[in-house]
C-alpha cells in the first residue's frame, strides 16, 4: 500500500497541492442539536493582532477597531462554529483559493465535523479569512487542537476560469478512426503496455517516468 501511495501521481500531487491550515486555538465543543452548544474555549489568541492594528492605523483609517472576534458558534448556522484565522491571503490576478478539507486524511473522515468548501477570490479580496467549522453528527464531543496531527483545511489555488468564463466539454466514443482519438489510443496502448506487462508484472515508476518525459517536451 505505501509503495502504492508513493508512486501514485495523481494522489502525490492532491497531498503537495496548497498549503494546510491547523487550528489557531484549543476549543472542545459538542453540538447538541436545535442550535445548542457545549463548548470550552482552552486557548486563545496572543494579543499580536492588537499590536499589528495599532501600529497600522492611521488619523485617516475610517476602520479603528483593533480586536476581531475570534470564535462565533452558531451564529452563521445552527451546526456551524467560526473560528478566524487572522491571515490574509493574497494570490496573482485570476488565480483563487479552493478551501477545502483536508485532501486524503483518514482522521478528518472520522471527526464529527468538516469545513465547509469555498472558493476565497483572494486576487482581489484584502479580508482576513474565518473557517466555517460544520458538525453533521450531534451529541460527539470534539477536540480542536493546534498541535492536531490532521489539519481543519487545506486551500489550493485554482485559475478562476475553472468556475467563472464558462469552461465547455465534448464527450466522443474511442473510434481509431478518428485522428484525435488514434492519438489517445495509441498512448493507452503504450503507457498500458508499459505498466501492466513489460516488466512481467506491474510497474509503480511508470507514471513518474512518463512524467518527466512528457514535461520535458518542448510546447506545442
């Protein structure tokens, strides 16, 4: 399973891709159902953040309040805590950030709440970002902590276009008779051959070796 893992290039890419996000406190919380909350907040924030705002601010800044709100629970949702992550994040022109869950870890399958998906447009939005925290089983007790193993999220960046200009598809049957298709198929055959019976059985390097021929390639 692990050679499996290593290997595998579509799961190696997903496990690299963006940057995780752990919890910037401790906080156990039970949701009880019908909007009520057990909870205890066992950290919290350093006061930097009032430092960093007030060195900042200016006679002519119209926004002078120096603390944010740290922690909403069951404001924005019945089910739902938000926990601010006090970062900006800021990325070039018409790329975003999909916040996700953790991509391929098993403990946060197991853990009675997940983040909610978003996609942040943090080309052009300066606002520090809050994790939407959504329990979807009740009464489970839940300990959030920084040094957690597995973390709350994981934001990747996506080009805009994935979701906004419209991108279009067209589905063909393989039909050799078809250029574009005898293309396709001629690289299945290969690649295939390569993987599955070449070597007598099958070999885990075939996608890396394929890899870095393609992308050696010069464009076009």
């Amino acid at each position: 399973m692990e050679i499996g893992l290593r290997h595998c290039g579509p799961l190696s890419h997903a496990n690299s891709s963006g940057w995780w996000i752990f919890s910037p406190l401790d906080l156990d919380a039970t949701y009880l159902g019908d909007g009520k909350w057990d909870y205890e907040l066992l950290s919290t924030y350093d006061s930097e953040e009032v430092d960093v705002v007030r060195r900042n601010l200016r006679p002519e800044d119209l926004y002078r309040v120096e603390t944010r709100k740290h922690v909403s629970v069951g404001t924005v949702e019945p089910d739902t805590i938000q926990i601010w992550t006090g970062c900006i994040f800021q990325t070039p022109p018409e790329w975003v950030l999909l916040l996700t869950v953790p991509v391929n870890f098993v403990d946060s399958f197991r853990r009675p709440f997940h983040v909610q998906q978003a996609v942040l447009e943090t080309d052009w939005l300066p606002y520090d970002i809050w994790l939407n925290v959504k329990f979807h089983r009740a009464n489970e007790r839940a300990q959030i902590r920084r040094a957690d193993r597995c973390p709350l999220a994981q934001i990747i960046p996506i080009s805009r276009r994935a979701y906004e200009r419209g991108l279009t598809h067209e589905e063909k049957l393989l039909e050799r008779d078809d250029p574009a298709c005898e293309e396709i198929w001629l690289e299945w055959q290969s690649y295939n051959y390569e993987k599955w019976i070449r070597r007598g059985k099958k070999d885990p390097a075939t996608y890396h070796r394929r890899r870095r021929a393609a992308l050696a390639k010069p464009p076009g």
